[in-house]
C-alpha cells in the first residue's frame, strides 16, 4: 500500500462515527461523580483545586470503562492515585525546566512500555502522562500542590465507591462474552447445514476464556448460568465439524445429511436460545420442534458408526448447557444427562496487588528484546513528548502543555491506530473548542455554569466514547475548555493555542511513526512460522493420545489447543494491521499470506475433527499414530524454520509415515484419513509460500503440479 492510500484510510477512519450500543447509565454514573467532586471543592476550596479534582474524577471514570474483566472499582482508585503521585512530582520539578524534562521522559517512557502489561493499563498510564501535563499548571505552592494531588485521590476513591453502590450490570461484560460464544456456536451450526466445512472463528470463545478468569471473591457471587457454560460450549464446536464433515462423518448427500442438516438446524435454535438466556439472566425458552429433532428415534436408525456417536454427544452437550442457563425441568431439555462430564475448577485471575508484578515482569521483558513495537512506541512516545514540550515553550503561543499532550494520547504501537487517532483528534478538537467558545460567547457562564457545562460534557464523552474519535475528542476539547474558564481562563487563551498546538502535537506524532516505525509486514513470516509449530503441536498431542488412549504420558491436548488459538489470534492481528501499512511485503505477498492462512486453518480444523473422535480409556492403542505424532512435531518445527527463512517447506517425514501405514481396525482409519488430510493442509502451505514460477514447456505452456505434489527445496 502506498502512503497515500494508507493516509487516505487511517483519515476516514479517525473521522468515522460508528453505531454502538450506548451504555447512559454508566455514562450518568461517571458524570454524577464529576459533579459531586467538582461541587465538593468548588465549596470548599475554589476553582483551582475544583479543577484538579475534576480532572481525577474524570480520568477515573473513563478507567471504568475499559473493557476489562478486572474489578473496575480498582481500575478507577488506581487511576486517581497514580495521577495524583504524577501531578505533585510534576509540580515539584515544574519550575526546573532540565529537572521536568528528565521526569517526563521517565514518566512517559515507563507509559509507554506499560503498553505490554495490556491495553487497559497502557491507556490508563498514558492518560496519567497527558492530564498531569495540566494539572501541575493550577497549583501555586508546595502545600497546594500536595492538596490538589489528595482530591485527585478522593475523585478516583468517590468514582470507585460509585461503581461500588450504584453497580450497572455487574457482570453484564462477563454474561456478553459468553453469550457471544454461544451465539457464534449457533451460527457455525446453521453454516454448516449448507458449507460443511465452514470456517469457524475462535475469538468469541478465547474472549469467553478470558471472562472466565475471576477472582476468589468474584467467584463466590458469580451468578449460577456464568458457571459451567463456557467448558460445554469448547466441546460443542469439534462435536459439530466432525458431525458435518463429510471427510470423517456422514456423506455429502442423501439420507444421513438430511438427517444432519435437521440436527444442526436444532443445535442452532437451542444454543441461540440458551445465549439469549444467560445475556439477560432470564430462564431458557426452548423450541418444542427444536426438542423433537433430538428425542426422535430417527437419529439411531439413519446414523451409524462415528456419526451416530457424535449426535449422541452433541445432544448431551447440549443439555448441560441448557441447565446451566437455566433450564427448568428434565422434560425440556433435549437429551439424558449420561456421561455428564464434571464441571473443572474456576479459572483464578489475580487480584489488583498480584498485577502490579506481572507487570513489571512484562515490561522488563519487552526491554529485553528491544526492537520490539512496545519498546519503539516507548521511545518515539518519550522523544516526541519532550521534543513537544520544548517547542511549545519556545513558540510564543503559551500553555506548551498543549503539543505534548496531544503527542502523547494520539500515539500508539502500531501505525493504524497512531495516524487515525491523529486525525480524529485535530478533527474533534477542532469541532469542539468551535461549539464551545460559541456557547461561551452566548452565554458568558460564571464558574458554577462553567462547572455544569463541564460536567455535560464530560457526561456526553462517556456516552458517546466508543462511536469514534472525533466523537469523543469533541467533547473533551468542550470540557477541558470550560473547565478551565471555571478556573478563570479566558477562551481567548486557551482555544487558539490550543488548535495550533493539538495540529503540531499530532504532526509530531505521525513524524515520529513514520521515521522510527515498526512494521508488523516484516514479520509476518514469523507470525506464520509461530501459528505453525503450535498446529503440529497440537496436531501431534491428538494423536498421540491415539496411540496411548489411557493418555498417562501424552501432552495435554486443551493446552495445545489454546496454544494454537493465541498463536492464530497473533497472526491475525499482525495481518490486520500489516494491511494498512505503507509498506511493500517482504517475501510473503497478501495472495500468499491469505492462501497460507487457509491452509493452515485447515490444518487445524482437521486436528479439532481428530480430537472430536478421541477413543476412550479401553480403546486399543494405534501404534502407527506415536510415529505420526513424532513425524508432525518435527516436521512442523523444521517447516516453521524454513518459512522464517523464507525457504518452501518440506514434509517428507509425514509422507513417510504414511507411505508405510498399513490397514488396521476402524480408529485407525479414522486417524489415518486425518492424517492424509493433515499432509494435504501442509502440502497446500507450501504451495502457497512456493514462488517460484513453473517451468516452460517448449509450446510456452507451463507445467502444471500435480494435487499433493511437494515444491522443490529453495
């Protein structure tokens, strides 16, 4: 992509206003605190202090709204603290302009690497670094400063205590996530009537996984349909692609796939059903038709064999999730609870204190390795922010806090994200400071209107934060604006500096990304060779529970598995965002990364089909599938070696392995038919990463590959 078609999308982007669910009364809850604190010292100390203040309650209440599975009363104390310690060391250094730089760097160095502990408490210490830009501008003394920094602490302490009194779906993120899974199941079942080898997309579930992570505390109120549900859910979706398989299940047409057909159908309404129920906390509401296709004797007498097994699981499955959203009796649920699996331990998340190690511990590592995208968005992020606030010391417009400010809360990772948070915020400040000096001009508030039109704003940048940016940093530009004309300022000293500053703060920041970027198109092949040695692992542990079924010395396949999903998920988001960059690709075109991504994909599913049909304890051991097991692992890991340098991969092990296979018993075909499937995912990859054009004939034809033929070694 060029630069100015990338400059072209990231501008739409930042100047899109996108329709989401609006959240009003969590947004009131963060403007009621607002204005509790603001009112509180407004009373009792003046607008001075009342704006400090307000700017802790207000970036505390914005921490409430991170999507995180954390406690948010945390979220919001320790937003207010943190501030509060940054604006008195602020203010102590504020006078010393060496001493100040010295502490901004650090301070924004540190935000900046925070970014590898997650994007919540990257967002949160970013803020910090922006608003104490300000904030040690109101105070005039020691003592004052020390005061402004206590009400940031009571802001950040009243938003958390709000959060605590005045809860607005408690667990209405954690119902949501699991909902979205079940949904995303349902609809993978409908797909699958029609495209039996429909792709399915694991995030709602790793989503889920993450929503599952609670804390002893929360575990001891979780409400009941939260507990159990997501374990079902994971099981249900290699139970229906092996169903509708025609590789490993029933035939494409005829009387078995009609039957199919009608059970996934059913699946479908009965997991949007239970969706439905554990989103909004009500009972089950079962289709009787639904009910029917599960109870009828049908199934027995068209299925059979491997098929037969899977309806039979499925329709189990299903019934525990139906009585963990819910369910009212055993008539109403679509099959005998047989073989019911006990529900595993709670997956504990550490509590507040626990993170702050973890933290540390990821942003040491993130040193470590240095060229990292964390680590060079802590050093553009550090560079720009002092060089802003030299420039807007320098430049004869005043309050230099500007540029940096800016710089800092448009800056992210990656280019995407950085150059459209650039545009929406010039856009929006610009939209604001506009509506906002009219209004003043019109009205000429007194700081107790200027406080309430404040308040107004920041309640309209809650509600409308996640539309988009220009949304929102129109609102923030009002509020800040009346915000400091309730502390005396006149518009007139802060609107035109401001929109001068806020355009060369963001310059700054689009400057600073495109000298020192770091691309994700690079790598890429690296992305590809991670996502493939955690499919052979996973691959590898499928089958070698195969050859030992007691499995006492075989890997954990759910580990390998959720190994498999995050390297997949990296991937992605590293495609993601290597589509907008203005970089040319470098050994991995987007015709080959997307061929390889579906044969990859595909290698997976086959995996997920195998582990669908897993024996049981009693089951006799198929010996061929230990050196299957063996040949993936270490052909995966060599493969993954050869894309890193940029060279075509080779399976020769796996097509070993096969070649000496013999016929056995029914599950060794079952795994021996994965495994020709599994050679031909991989012999699809290295196609797709073979550039090397086909010879001539000697007419000018080229020669076509033959299906399953290995590209040459490069």
């Amino acid at each position: 992509m060029t630069w100015w078609r990338a400059l072209k999308k990231t501008g739409r982007s930042g100047l899109a206003v996108e329709r989401r669910r609006l959240e009003p009364l969590v947004a009131l809850r963060g403007a009621a605190g607002l204005a509790i604190v603001i009112g509180l010292s407004l009373t009792l100390f003046g607008p001075a202090v009342a704006a400090s203040s307000a700017f802790g309650a207000f970036q505390a209440a914005i921490a409430t709204f991170q999507r995180s599975w954390r406690p948010r009363p945390e979220l919001a104390l320790a937003s207010g603290t943190s501030l509060a310690l940054s604006t008195f060391l602020g203010y102590l250094t504020g006078s010393h302009l060496l001493l100040f730089l010295a502490l901004l760097a650090l301070w924004t160095f540190l935000a900046g690497l925070s970014w590898a502990a997650g994007p919540t408490i990257g967002l949160i210490a970013t803020s910090n670094v922006a608003i104490m830009l300000v904030t040690i501008t109101l105070p005039t003394s020691v003592a004052a400063a020390a005061g402004h920094a206590a009400m940031m602490v009571v802001g950040g302490a009243l938003q958390a205590a709000l959060v605590i009194v005045f809860p607005v779906r408690r667990w209405g993120a954690h119902r949501d996530a699991l909902a979205d899974a079940l949904a995303a199941e349902a609809d993978y079942a409908r797909r699958l009537r029609h495209d039996p080898v429909a792709p399915f997309d694991p995030v709602p579930l790793m989503t889920a996984r993450a929503a599952a992570h609670i804390t002893p505390r929360q575990a001891r109120t979780r409400p009941a349909e939260l507990h159990g549900a997501r374990g079902v859910a994971e099981r249900i979706r290699p139970v229906l692609a092996s169903l509708a398989d025609p590789a490993l299940g029933v035939p494409a047409d005829g009387p078995e796939r009609d039957r199919v057909r009608e059970l996934l159908a059913a699946t479908g309404t009965i997991l949007d059903a239970a969706a439905r129920a554990i989103r909004h906390g009500d009972p089950v509401d079962l289709s009787p038709s639904a009910i029917a296709t599960f109870r009828t004797p049908d199934t027995g007498a068209v299925l059979s064999g491997p098929p037969q097994r899977a309806a039979r699981r499925l329709a189990t499955l299903l019934r525990d999730v139906v009585e963990v959203a819910g369910g009212t009796s055993a008539d109403e649920t679509p099959a005998p609870a047989a073989g019911k699996q006990p529900t595993k331990a709670n997956l504990v998340r550490p509590g507040l204190t626990a993170l702050v190690p973890a933290a540390l511990r990821a942003m040491r590592q993130e040193l470590k390795r240095r060229h990292t995208a964390v680590t060079r968005h802590a050093l553009r992020v550090t560079t720009v922010a002092v060089a802003g606030y030299i420039l807007g010391t320098y430049l004869p417009l005043g309050h230099p806090y500007w540029a940096p400010m800016a710089s800092v809360m448009v800056m992210r990772p990656d280019f995407s994200q950085t150059y459209t948070r650039a545009v929406g915020r010039f856009a929006g400040t610009l939209v604001g400071v506009t509506l906002a000096t009219a209004l003043v001009q019109l009205t000429h508030p007194d700081t107790h209107l200027s406080a309430a039109l404040a308040v107004a704003s920041a309640g309209l940048m809650y509600l409308l934060m996640r539309t988009g940016q220009i949304a929102a940093q129109a609102c923030v530009a009002a509020y800040v604006v009346f915000l400091l004309g309730m502390g005396g300022e006149q518009w007139t000293q802060t609107v035109p500096e401001r929109v001068v500053l806020t355009l060369i703060g963001g310059l700054l920041a689009m400057a600073a990304y495109a000298s020192y970027p770091a691309w994700e198109t690079p790598r890429l092949r690296t992305r590809l060779a991670d996502w493939l040695t955690a499919e052979g692992r996973y691959a590898a542990a499928v089958a070698d529970h195969y050859a030992d079924p007691a499995g006492t010395s075989c890997p954990d396949v759910r580990e390998t598995l959720l190994a498999a999903r995050d390297a997949r998920a990296a991937w992605q988001e590293a495609l993601a965002k290597a589509e907008h960059e203005p970089v040319r690709h470098r050994g991995l075109s987007r015709a080959a990364a997307a061929e390889a991504e579906e044969a990859l994909a595909q290698f997976g599913r086959v995996a997920m089909l195998l582990e669908a049909h897993l024996p049981d304890r009693g089951t006799p051991p198929v010996p061929a599938a230990a050196d299957l097991a063996t040949a993936l692992r270490t052909a995966t890991e060599q493969g993954a070696k050869a894309v890193r340098e940029r060279r075509v991969p080779r399976w020769d092990r796996v097509h070993d392995v096969l070649t000496a296979w013999a016929p056995e018993d029914t599950p060794a075909r079952i795994v021996r038919r994965g495994a020709t499937l599994l050679r031909k995912a991989l012999t699809d990859l290295s196609e797709a990463l073979d550039t090397t054009p086909p010879p001539m004939l000697v007419d000018g034809a080229t020669t076509p590959r033959r299906q399953g033929d290995t590209p040459p070694r490069t």
